[in-house]
C-alpha cells in the first residue's frame, strides 16, 4: 500500500517513516511555497535514511494568508497549523491508499482532530495516519537515539524543511527581520543525517 508522508528531515518525520515503513511503501513528501530551496534538506535527509522523496507545490495564497496570521497573532501557532493544515489536503489528492504525519502526542502545533482526521479520510478516500500520536517526547528521543544520527540546534540555523523556514523568509521579505525576531520564539529543531541502528 502506497502511503504519502509529509517530511521534514527531523527526528518526528523520519521515526514515523521508520514505523510505518513494516506496514506501507512510504514516500517521503515536503510541502514548498516555492520561495526558498530548503525542501532539498529534506530530500537529503529522506536519502540517507533510504526512502524515496517528491516535493509537492503549495499553494502561495496560503503562505501569505498564513504570515498575516501570524504577524497579527504575534506567535506561528495558528499559521503553522492552517500550512500543515493545507499540507495535509494536498497529499491527500495524490493517487496513495494513506497519508501521514509525524505529530506527537504532547505537540501544541499542528495537529490533526479526530474530526479533521475522519474528513480528510471521507473526502479523499485515504486512510489518514499519526504514527507517533501516542508517544510522548522523551519517548521519541529514545527512539530516535536509537535510530538515527541527528543534528539539534537552533531553529534559524539547523537545515531542515518544516513550513517554518518558508514563512520565516516571506515575513522577512515584506516586513523584515524584526518581525520574525517578534513572531517566532527561540526554540530548537532537528536534522536527521542518517541511521544509526
């Protein structure tokens, strides 16, 4: 069975590929806006960890829609869920028998409801999948260390592939640097380079 998971390169992504690796023919799928090549991370990453990739185009709108948001929110959280929101509904249109992501249990954003779950599974005749839904962090990181060689650091300086990168470089473009210092939190994100079991 054909399964279409979004990707990032990070541990979350690439562990959830990991698992459900037994059960479907993963392909590792990154959403781009188009408006940086930071997809390529994840293309890498996918590589080194031995899974076939395809980047898909989003929809620039949404972007836009998404920093406005989040400029007016003063935080990312309700942009970045409306990007894997939309992410979401895009793969779903691919010709896969499931879609999946790598939200957790104890992630604040995105995540997916039972109600959100069960409509994209009605209206596209997927089966919509959350692999790492019942693991908390600390059980993540185990895994993962077990798992991968990974890269942790600073969000700003750590390659990946995640929505944020994009929207960070959009916000710069229209209304500079000290407004993405404003919107985004200091916080770290993660970088798979490879197996390590």
């Amino acid at each position: 069975m054909e399964l279409a998971l979004l990707y990032s390169g990070g541990k979350d992504s690439s562990l959830a590929a990991a698992l459900l690796d037994r059960f479907y023919d993963v392909r590792c799928v990154t959403g781009s806006f188009g408006l940086t090549d930071d997809w390529e991370h994840a293309e890498r990453a996918a590589a080194e960890i031995g899974f076939p990739f395809e980047r898909i185009e989003l929809d620039r709108a949404i972007a836009e829609e998404a920093a406005e948001r989040m400029i007016a929110d003063g935080y990312p959280r309700n942009g970045i869920q409306r990007v894997h929101e939309h992410a979401l509904e895009t793969i779903a249109e691919r010709d896969v028998d499931a879609i999946a992501d790598g939200s957790r249990r104890d992630d604040r954003v995105p995540t997916v409801s039972r109600a959100q779950a069960q409509s994209l599974e009605d209206r596209h005749d997927v089966d919509y999948i959350s692999p790492l839904s019942g693991f908390g962090r600390h059980a993540v990181d185990r895994l993962v260390e077990a798992t991968f060689e990974v890269e942790q650091g600073p969000s700003e300086q750590v390659p990946k592939a995640d929505y944020e990168d994009e929207l960070r470089a959009l916000i710069a473009e229209e209304h500079g640097e000290e407004t993405v210092a404003d919107v985004f939190p200091d916080h770290d994100q993660t970088y798979v380079h490879g197996r390590n079991d």
